[in-house]
C-alpha cells in the first residue's frame, strides 16, 4: 500500500525531505517504533480525541499516553473524550485503521502536540499501515503542519 497519496503529496509540495521506510507488521505506536528501531520517545503517535464535538488529533510520544482533563484545560474546551472508530475513521480512508499519520490537517483534523515531541530533533510515525513509517526532522514537520502546541503538563498523563 505504501504512504498515502495525499500525504507524499503534501509533503513533496512544500519540500519537506524525509525517508519513508517498512518494518514487520505492528499495531501499537511501540511496537512500531521498536521493529522501526527508533526511540519510543522520538516515535509519534497520534490519538483521536472528541473535543466539544470536534475530533481532534493530539500528536504524542509512543511512551506516553494523553490526558483528558489536561487537554480539555488547554483548548479551553468544556468537554474532551476519545473518540470512537465510528467517529474518526471515515476520515482517514486511505488508511489503516490506528495507523494514520500525524498530519490531521490533510484530513480536516486539527493537530495538538506535545511540547515534549518537539524537544526531539527527528521524529518517525506511522504512515497510513502498520508497516510504513516515515522519519523527518521536527522543525520539519511544525513548519508545514502548523499544530498548536501543549506544553507536557498540558496534556500528557505519564509513561505508559
């Protein structure tokens, strides 16, 4: 299947350089990142969150999970709960489902992502199925996502 159509184009238009790879077969953000060899905590993961009605996707280490409460106080939002398959998955449908790039806004999706990300040089995520990842600088991927940023304490609950 290889990376999606939209997101090769997204990032070829706006000459982002990265390196698209494949590994086993893996269905966590952990898994991934270690047949990709990669450090859990340079490893994004992304997590549909329904926030006052809208899906947003927050954009975390594979080692961490999202808290709620915390992401709910810093879009000073009034409700915040993950989202449902049935919610989020007919806006990713040329993905894998749980394998969706950290890139939302090709979807419609806007992007929350921890601060502790962003203190990385280089990050890889899942590219559309369990087996395609695709790595690129931070500053890469702030540049042409554009995401609001929380910082840790904001919306991380902890290692996992």
């Amino acid at each position: 299947m290889g990376i999606p159509e939209k997101l090769a184009r997204f990032l070829q238009e706006r000459n982002v350089p990265y390196t698209a790879t494949t590994h086993p077969e893996a269905f966590t953000a952990q898994q991934s990142a270690q047949a990709a060899h990669v450090p859990g905590r340079a490893f994004a993961k992304s997590v549909l969150v329904n926030v006052d009605g809208k899906i947003w996707m927050a954009v975390v280490p594979a080692t961490e999970r999202v808290d709620l409460a915390r992401m709910q106080k810093c879009l000073g939002a009034k409700k915040a709960r993950l989202s449902s398959e049935a919610e989020f998955s007919p806006l990713f449908s040329d993905c894998d489902l749980g394998a969706m790039p950290i890139f939302g806004t090709l979807y419609g999706v806007p992007v929350l992502v921890s601060h502790e990300l962003t203190e990385n040089e280089e990050i890889a995520f899942t590219a559309g199925t369990h087996r395609d990842i695709v790595r690129m600088k931070v500053r890469d991927f702030l540049a042409a996502e554009q995401p609001k940023v929380c910082e840790r304490e904001a919306i991380l609950a902890g290692t996992t």
